[in-house]
C-alpha cells in the first residue's frame, strides 16, 4: 500500500512544497510532472508515503496537477501563434520581484516586460493594481452593509456579518473551505480577487472596447504565488460564452513571478539593458505623467483602505496620511482601531501567516473576535513573500529579500484612492453602473463552499 501512495520530494524542495498554503504536492509515481515543482535542487531524492502526510487538507492530487499543467509557461509558449489575442496581467508583488532581482525600478520593469511580451506577439500587458482598486471599491461597500446589518440585525444573524474577512488570498481560502466550512464562510467577503476582477473585466467588457469575442482571448497573470493557478481554475471562475458553446475562463493560465524569469532567461536577453515601451494604461495604474499609483499595503492594502472609508462613511472621519498600526502578537499581527466618544467603533487587523489566522479563527468559532475586520493572507510577511516569488541571490537572507522588496514595492509609486482611479470611474460608467449593482455583484462577486471529505472521495484523491 505504501508503495501505490508513495510520491517522489526532493529534501530541498520541501519548503516550496509547504508554503504557503501548508499543503504539499503529491506526486504519484505514475502521474505527470508536477507543473508545481521548482527546479529540483541537486539532492537525493527521497520517498515520501501516507504515514508522513500532514493531515493539513492542503493537497494538491494528481487530478489537481493535469489541471494546474494548462497553467504553465509552456503552455503559455504553446499557445503564441494559435491565432488567440494574449492579454497578460501583471500584479505589483511579482513587479517588485523582478526589480530586486534585477536592480531596476518597478515601472522599468512594467516597460520592459512590456517589450518582451509584445516582441513576442502579446496583444496587451495590464497591471492588477487597477482590478485591485476595483476589488477595493466592491469590499467597502460590501463592508459598510455588514457594519450597518450588523447593528440593526438579530444576535444570530449580526453574528455571521463581521468580522469581514478579505478574500484575496487562495490559499487562506482553499484552508478555510477544507478545513473551516460552515462557521466561517459566511464571514469571508463575497468580492472576487484583483486576479479575477481583472479577468472579469478584460472577459466581459474590455474585449468589446478591443472587438474581440472572449473566447478569442488567451488571458494570462502574473501572480507572487502558485495558488493562485487554483484559484484560477475554479468552477466559479468560469462562464458560458454567448454562443452557450463554449466555457469561457476569465483568467487561461497564471505564471509565476519565477516562471516569467525563467522565460526571459529562456529568451536569452540581458533584460536590464532591454528597451522601454510605452505601457497600456487601459487597466494599468499609470497617469497622464507616466507615474504608477495605487493603494498603500503590499498585500493589497485592504485593511487600509476600508478602515479609511468607514471611518469617513460611518463616522465622519477623514483620515489621511499613514495609519497607526499597533503591534498585537507579532509583526505579522497588527491593529487599527478608531475610537469615537472613549468607545472604539472600528477595530482591524492584519493577520499573516497561518499561526496567526489559526488563531484568530479559534476566537471567531468560540465567539470571541472582537474585529470588524480582518485582512487575512496565508504567507507570513504577505504577498511579497509568496512561494512563487523569485528566491533570494546567495548570501542573501529572506529576511533581507523582503525588506528590499518593501522598499522596492512602493518606490516611486503614488498614493492613489481608489474612487479617484479614472479608469475604474470609467468601468462603473460604462459597464457597472454603481459599486454593489446586480451587474457587478454577477461579475464581480463570488461564493465559497465546504469541501466535504468523505473517506472514498480522500481514498480516490489518493
Ligand atoms: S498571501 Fe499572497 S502570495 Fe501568499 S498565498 Fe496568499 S495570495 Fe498567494
């Protein structure tokens, strides 16, 4: 028996595997390769069988894998030429990667992935800053519903509105549906991430604005993470074309930060002294000068943005400038709280790193979370320490990588409120309507569900 459930990890590798959603690749022997492995170190390999499973729900099976290989450079490679228009989406995490890594500047390295791309037949390259202003706008009015019913709704029901939970984060959501279920759900926002808002967009309206049929686009990300190929590939994520003859994905394939380094070393170019193009500011946080902009906050910023629009919409209180984040348990738990009257109407927090989240969940189950909302991400540190971010130069620490990331991040980059983003106004007036319409809760909004793991289907998986 251990022999059929046996999997092949290479010791070095182990880290890759576990972060950072804590659960591993199984690789059976008869399986294809994992799309999801690193480049192996060159160390021993070593079997791996049922007795040393983590029991962490965080699997990926072989089922999973043949799906994630869609999801791979080459099968971006082999679909250049296939008569599909390729649009690439880039987040501000893997930007940042990419400057460290090559002592360029988060817009050189915008303008220049911009010539690779392009030389290479890509129809357009955007920036998910923009689909995240998006993301943010739909969360602070989901969350000042929740505030409101929470004050107004019966103890049973108030119960289940706040804390708000982000949910930008696949891997805290793949936890908390195998894991959670039921009790925790209902806390987590109903907004897509900025991965699939841009998607959502680019599929159902920027394609008329470019006269192309969805179907006809090949859209790809470029994410800090692998589970965001999960995400990706979820059901909900997918929807019939006009036609009704063709399942159309709003986002076809996610690189990885390291994956598209792998393709300019493929391409054998010396990026650094590459050319500069112009680049698309159709969904790019890019104004008229030529500055990139968006929100503050490395993983999405969401606590501050929200916690600065309640204040102003349910208290009357502007806020500008940086917020006062105090420290709670450690740098990856921290709070926010706004206190009117000696009393604090407003409590957030940021919470990191699945030490912290367990137990922050372990207080809302018992009943005793006293946040109104809660910015969960799986890695510790966040976004910039995702597993699919470029791994640090010898000799460099991953505490040194991700303080030049920090920095690199938000160089040159303007503070920019989302309600103020013209090209979002512009998706609103065009296509929305207001934040919270049908419209955008169809497109824009999503549902979770609990996994159920009977012991057949955990057997099959096996
Ligand atoms: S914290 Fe960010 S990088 Fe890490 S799993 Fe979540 S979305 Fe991916």
């Amino acid at each position: 028996m251990s022999e059929r459930f046996s999997a092949t990890l290479r010791i070095g590798d182990l880290n890759d595997y576990i972060a950072p959603s804590q659960g591993c690749v199984i690789k059976t022997e008869n399986a294809g390769k994992s799309r999801m492995a690193p480049k192996a170190a060159q160390t021993e390999p070593v079997k791996i069988s049922l007795k040393d499973c983590l029991a962490c729900s965080g699997c990926i099976t072989s089922a999973e894998t043949v799906m994630l290989e869609k999801q791979s450079l080459d099968e971006f490679l082999l679909n250049l030429n296939k008569g599909k228009s390729i649009i690439f989406s880039l987040s501000p995490q893997s930007r940042a990667s990419l400057a460290v890594h090559f002592g360029l500047s988060p817009l050189q390295v915008f303008k220049k992935l911009t010539t690779l791309l392009k030389s290479l037949g890509v129809r357009a390259i955007f920036d998910t800053s923009s689909s995240r202003d998006l993301t943010l706008i739909e969360s602070c009015n989901e969350f000042i519903a929740r505030y409101r019913e929470s004050n107004s709704a019966s103890e049973e029901k108030s119960k289940s509105d706040l804390p708000m939970i982000s949910s930008a984060c696949p891997g805290w959501i793949c936890y908390a549906e195998k894991t959670l279920g039921s009790y925790i759900l209902p806390h987590i926002s109903s907004v897509k991430s900025p991965q699939q808002t841009i998607g959502a967009a680019i599929k159902n309206h920027i394609c008329q604005e470019l006269c192309i049929r969805p179907e006809d686009i090949y859209h790809v990300t470029v994410m800090p993470c692998y589970d965001k190929k999960l995400e990706a590939a979820r059901d909900d994520f997918m929807f019939q074309s006009d036609s009704d003859a063709e399942r159309i994905t709003e986002v076809d394939s996610v690189l990885t930060t390291g994956e598209v380094l792998d393709l300019i070393k493929m391409k054998s170019i010396d990026f650094t002294t590459l050319e500069d193009s112009p680049v698309d500011k159709l969904l790019s946080n890019v104004d008229e000068e030529g500055n990139l902009y968006g929100v503050r906050g490395s993983s999405g910023g969401y606590a501050d943005t929200l916690f600065r629009y309640a204040s102003k919409m349910l208290f009357r209180k502007e806020i500008d400038g940086p917020l006062e984040y105090k420290t709670v348990r450690n740098a990856d738990f921290r709070e926010l709280t706004l206190e009117v009257d000696g009393k604090i109407v407003l409590r957030f927090a940021l919470c990191y790193g699945f030490r912290n989240l367990r137990n922050i969940v372990t207080k809302i189950k018992s009943g005793k979370c006293e946040y109104h909302f809660l910015e969960i991400m799986a890695c510790p540190s966040g976004c910039l320490n995702g597993g699919g971010q470029i791994k640090p130069n010898p000799g460099q620490s991953a505490k040194d990588l991700i303080q030049s990331l920090e920095a690199t991040y938000s160089e040159n980059v303007l503070v920019g409120d989302p309600f103020e983003n013209p090209g979002i106004k512009r998706l609103y007036n065009d296509w929305l309507g207001q934040p919270g319409s049908e419209k955008a809760k169809r497109h824009l909004h999503t549902e979770y569900h609990p996994v159920v793991k009977s012991i057949s289907s955990q057997l099959q998986n096996w």
